[in-house]
C-alpha cells in the first residue's frame, strides 16, 4: 500500500488473470469442438449399436453434463451452451439424415406390425433422436437476456432452416406430419407419438411464431392496408380480467326457496356479477352438493358418451392473495367501470341495418354498395393430416374407451415388462395419465397455432382446414372431451416432483412411496391440462364463429349443460371462451332456458364483446331459421374451389382470363384460321376496317 504504483500493478495483474482466463475458455472451447468433431463423425458408422451409443453421448452433452454439474442451474447453463455447439457443428442435419433412415425403415415397420405388444424398446433410436432435436429446437427457441451476439445470429439462422425446405426438398415439419400419418395408418405403430407431436409443436411455434408474433403479424398487415389499428390486444384484455364465480347450486335455491317460504330474506346479498367471490371463498374445494340449477331436464341426456360427476368443486385458478387492509366500513371498493371490450361491427352488420333503416323509414332499398374484395395471397403446400391428429387426439382424452381397433399412443411409455408390485403399477399409472396429457396439450396447442396462422395469411386457408376439421367430426370430439368431471381433470396431479429434470439428476433420490405417490405434488390445479382445455376451447370457437350450421351442431349435440360445467373452472380465460360458445347458441335454446339461466346470460353480457345490432338474448335474429348444414358446406366448398381453379388452375375458365394488351405478343400469337379465309380476307378489310370511321379523339380520351 507505501508503493505508489501498487494500484497500477493490481490493474496489470487483474488484467492478467483476465487474459489467462480468456485463454483458457478458447482452450476449452477447441477441445470441445474437437469432442464434438469425433461425434459427429462416429455417427456415420454402419454399425447400429455403436451409432446409438454416440446418440446417447450427444444426448447427455445436450441435456447439459448432469453428472459433473452440483446445481440445477449449472446443469441448464451447460445444457444452452452446448446446444449452440451441437447446431455450430452440424450436428442437428447429421440427426436429421438419421431420423430419414429411421422412418424408411421397412424392416423396423414390419417387425412392429407383427408384434402383439410394442413397448419402449421398439423406438429406443428414434427416441434418442428425437429427444436430441428437441431440446435443440426448444432451447434455440427460446431467447435468454445474456444471449451472445454469435447465438442470436444462429437463431435466425436456424429458423430460416427450419422453415426453408432444405431437408429433401421439404420443410422439417412437413416430415414429421409424415411420421404421424404414418403412424396413425398402422404402418409404423412404434413410433414415439408424444416426441413427434411435441417436437412438431415446438418446429411450428419457432417457425411461424407464437401468438406475440401473430399480434405483431395483425399490426404490421393493418398497417400496410392503411387500416385502422386494431382496438386493443386480446390477450392483454384477457388477462386483466376477473374470473366470476360459478352458477349457484341446486342446494343454495332450495335453501333460498326455504328461507322465503318462512319468511326470512335470504342469506346470500346480491353482488355485481365482475365482484364475486373469487378473492373472498377461502376453500378452493368446496363442494356442491347436487347438479346446477339451471340445467333443465331435457338437458341431462348429452347424447355424447361419458359420466359427468355431480359433486363438482369450485377451483380458483389464481394464485391466493394477501388478506386486505382493515378499512372503515364507508370505504367502498372501486371496480373498473365500462365492459372488458371495444365494441366490433361486420360490414354484414352494416349493410343489414343501413337496408333496415331506409326500407323502415324510406320505403326503398339501394342494394349492396360495397365492393367485396378478396385479398390474394400465397397459398402453402402444406397439406395437414388433420383426421390423423384428431384419432390422437380422441385416443388420448380421459373419456374415450379402449378399443380393439383403435390407435396404440401408449408404445413408448410401456416397459418391456409389466409391473409385479403395487408401487410399480402406480408409477406406471400416473405415467401412462401424464403421457396422455401431453399429447393433449401438443395436439390442441399445434392445432389452435396452425388456424390462427392460416386465417392471418389467406382466409380460404383458414375455412378449408377449418372444413376438414369439421367433417371429422371435431365438434363432437371436444364435446366429448369436456363431458368429464372438468374439476377432476383441472386438479389432476399426475406427475411425480422427485423424477422432474434435472431435480432427478442433481439432488439426493428420495425413496419412493405409494402414500408419496398417491399424494402427488402442491399444486391445487394442473397448468398443463388447463392450457389444454383452454385451447380446445377456442378451437371450437373457430370453428363455430359466423358459421350457423356448425352452431346448429353446438344445439344439436346438447352443448350448453357440457359447457356450463366448465364454467365451474374459476380462470377467466376458459370463463371467456366458454360464455363465447354459449352466447353463439343462447337464441336457439329458447325462452325458458334464458330465463333460467339468468346469471349466466349477465356473465356472458359482462364479459363478452358486443356488436352492432347485437340481439343474441332475444332469440329473433334473421339467422335464427332452419338450417341445412350440407348446402351451407357444399356453398363454402364450392367458393373456394372456384378461387383455387382461378388462381391456380392451368385450365383457366375463359371469363376470368386476363386480357393480354401486348400488341407483340399479340401478333406473335399462332391463330388458327379457317381454309377458306384467304379467298374473303381481302373483302372483310374493306368492310370491317376501311370502310369504318375511326374516332381518334376517343383514343385520346380517358376511358
């Protein structure tokens, strides 16, 4: 500290230690990419064993060393750090060449065709490979604040790739669609169902982009229409709302009826329908002791299979906030005045009631003013198997019965051999549940994507998906699905906290119980099966909106008791989505179900977006007659057909062929004439051309 220059050594031996240290990590980084080198080029070894055992080495680099890593965060840290490495040196085109070689396997397909039970030993491969490609996906995906500029640039780079058909000249996605057409077709039953689906799921949301990057999109396209901005993000909106309580049970009317009847007011006050109770009920799990109210009887037969339990409970879908601050008995509580939504007009809408008020008050119509213009956009050449989705998406929901004929989603979830003790058999239970759930959520999540993008880039993408959907029945299918006891799926716990990555790897191994296992984890509800309810939700209402055939159907099949249960999930987004479905069907349910169901139609006016000339709750709509879903089909059919052979079609109708005003190409064209024409073609130039006046002034004029 005496030395003048002591600061300035300090500084140079920092800057020292700073350099070696620097040299060190260049060292390192060589020898990893060397390691890596020697990988790569140990895949293309012929020999299978060896090949799959260099997989399982790239899988464990990938999954991020585990077992020289003492945190969890460790583990992730080197996890991100060596996928980049694995994409900077290849490795991902390498998996890709060797997942090609799986799927055309006619050996391995065959073999499993004639097996009578496929277990995990029959994907073993392809689920290394998988694995590998989707943590590949997923973490290049996903942006971290401390991203290097190298790994930013891979990004974009990737995606481009991804996205680009550069893998036997067709795009990743379009490759694994082909692994799930397959499989669904019985000709490759050992595929690994839920990593195809995952990994597809996640090749579409960095691709396309997520719903951030489809607001963007909207923005971006209203702009460049010069339209005008949209009101406001749905999704912000959604969020910022409160769920409301639920229905009241039987058993609260009759107690209210009983305490009329003795002449006492009842116990319950009246509250605002956007003020009930959800920050005040205390117990998530309070039961209901009978069905709700305002089902009628008629409702009770849904027509769609399944048993719906009647003591369902009440889960609040929000984290339990603190209790309030003592406050003087005059303090009120102020709520946000004004409905959730900006109001939203249909030029439809519009020309409805322009033509009803000047028949009204004129006594004469003008007709149709406005130009319908169809925007005309590129049209993708990817072609969905979206029957093959929909068989496993039925496959996987809790109500549907196992069957001889049906599709096998459980082959790589199964051991070779089955369980022998109890402990054994609740492990494999709550795996096979779990394993189901995560097909849901990647089917229902990649579907939902996929609509909300088509619509984005051409409607007709959007209405012919949209058609193949509903003659699979897709409709009936959720239905299905949500004639369960919606709590019960809600609040499932199937997973096992202790087995969790990278907890599993890093951590002491508990030992297993099946009192542990038959408790499940803390949580009161499952973020994994309510993002799944969530988005067949709104699947639905795609597929339903402006569409009064396919909403005839929601009548048909006895929706409304379905989704009035679901209503029961105290989360107001899928409070949202539901009271969207019932108010598309509420003035066809007639007038008693209205009066009735009075607390819901209060929802549905509270939380639902309005629209100009908005009678849904008065059941007199000119839409309201009777239906032919066939002829509407077929309608919607035909024009896209008739866009698609205008657009596209080489044949050209001759109404809609453009005029060619070339005055080259014109007199360069190859007429065909008839044999006689050069015997009259001198007199037809006298009579047709000479001999008629021309106007050139018209020529100079604007036409």
């Amino acid at each position: 500290h005496c030395c003048p220059c002591s600061s300035q050594m300090f500084v140079y031996v920092k800057s020292m230690f700073k350099c070696v240290h620097v040299y060190v990590e260049i060292v390192r980084l060589e020898e990893q990419r060397a390691y890596v080198m020697r990988l790569l080029d140990a895949l293309e070894v012929t020999d299978r064993d060896k090949r799959l055992k260099v997989a399982r080495a790239i899988l464990y680099l990938a999954q991020g060393v585990f077992d020289e890593c003492d945190t969890e965060v460790d583990v992730l840290h080197w996890s991100r750090h060596n996928v980049f490495l694995l994409y900077d040196m290849g490795i991902f085109t390498a998996l890709l060449e060797l997942l090609s070689m799986e799927i055309d396997n006619s050996q391995a397909c065959s073999s499993a065709v004639r097996k009578p039970a496929i277990s995990l030993a029959d994907s073993t491969e392809l689920r290394v490979l998988l694995s590998i490609m989707y943590l590949m996906v997923e973490t290049i995906r996903v942006q971290t604040e401390d991203d290097r500029p190298e790994w930013k640039a891979a990004r974009e780079t990737f995606k481009n790739e991804l996205g680009s058909p550069l893998y036997n000249g067709e795009p990743f996605a379009l490759l694994l669609f082909t692994m799930v057409t397959k499989f669904c077709s019985m000709n490759a039953p050992h595929f690994p169902m839920k990593k195809v689906l995952l990994l597809l799921w996640k090749t579409i949301l960095f691709t396309l982009g997520g719903f951030e990057e489809l607001q963007e999109m909207k923005v971006r396209g209203r702009e460049r229409l010069n339209l005008p901005p949209l009101p406001e993000d749905s999704i912000k909106v959604v969020r910022a709302m409160r769920a409301a309580s639920p229905p009241a049970s039987a058993m609260e009317l009759i107690e209210q009826q009983q305490q009329q009847k003795r002449g006492r007011r009842s116990r319950r006050p009246l509250v605002k329908q956007d003020s009930l109770d959800t920050y005040n009920e205390r117990d998530p799990f309070k039961n209901d002791d009978a069905r709700d109210e305002e089902e009628d009887p008629e409702d009770t037969d849904s027509g769609i299979e399944g048993e719906v339990d009647p003591l369902d409970r009440d889960v609040i879908i929000q984290p339990p906030p603190p209790p309030p601050p003592l406050r003087p008995p005059t303090e009120r509580v102020n709520f946000p005045k004004g409905l959730p939504w900006a109001p939203k007009v249909r030029e439809k809408d519009i020309e409805h009631f322009l033509e009803t008020s000047r028949n009204k008050f004129i006594g004469f119509t003008l007709g149709n003013r406005f130009n319908h213009f169809i925007c005309v956009s590129h049209i993708l050449c990817c072609v969905l198997c979206q029957i093959a989705l929909l068989k496993l998406l039925l496959a996987a929901a809790p109500t549907s019965k196992a069957k001889t004929d049906s599709i096998n989603i459980l082959a790589d979830v199964l051991p070779e051999e089955m369980p022998i003790t109890v402990l054994q058999s609740m492990k494999l239970g709550i795996d096979v549940n779990r394993h189901k759930e995560i097909i849901v959520k990647a089917i229902s999540a990649l579907l939902l994507l996929l609509l909300k993008h088509f619509k984005l880039n051409h409607i007709y993408q959007f209405e012919i998906v949209s058609q193949h959907l509903v003659f699979a029945n897709c409709i009936p299918l959720i239905l299905k699905f949500f004639n369960q006891n919606i709590m019960s799926y809600i609040s499932a716990k199937n997973s096992i906290c202790v087995l969790d990555f990278p907890h599993c790897v890093v951590h002491e191994m508990p030992e297993l119980t099946a009192e542990s296992l038959e408790a499940g984890d803390s949580n009161q509800f499952c973020w994994r099966n309510l993002f799944s309810c969530i988005n067949l939700l709104r699947i639905l209402n795609k597929l339903t909106k402006w569409k009064h055939s396919r909403t005839m159907m929601l009548v048909v099949f006895k929706s409304a008791p379905i989704l009035k249960r679901a209503l029961k999930v105290k989360q107001a987004m899928m409070q949202l989505y539901v009271l969207k479905l019932l108010k598309i069907q509420t003035k066809y349910l007639g007038r008693q179900w209205r009066k009735s169901n009075m607390k819901t139609m209060s929802a549905i006016y509270q939380k639902v977006r309005h629209r100009l000339n908005d009678d849904w709750a008065y059941g007199n709509d000119i839409d309201a007659r009777p239906w032919d879903f066939q002829a509407e089909e077929c309608a919607l059919r035909e024009s896209i057909e008739k866009f698609n052979s205008r657009r596209y079609d080489r044949n050209k109708n001759g109404d809609f062929t453009p005029v060619d005003n070339c005055l080259q190409s014109v007199l360069g064209q190859r007429v065909e004439l008839p044999e006689d024409f050069h015997y009259s073609y001198e007199m037809w130039l006298e009579r047709e051309v000479f001999s008629q006046p021309i106007q050139w002034e018209g020529l100079l004029q604007n036409p």
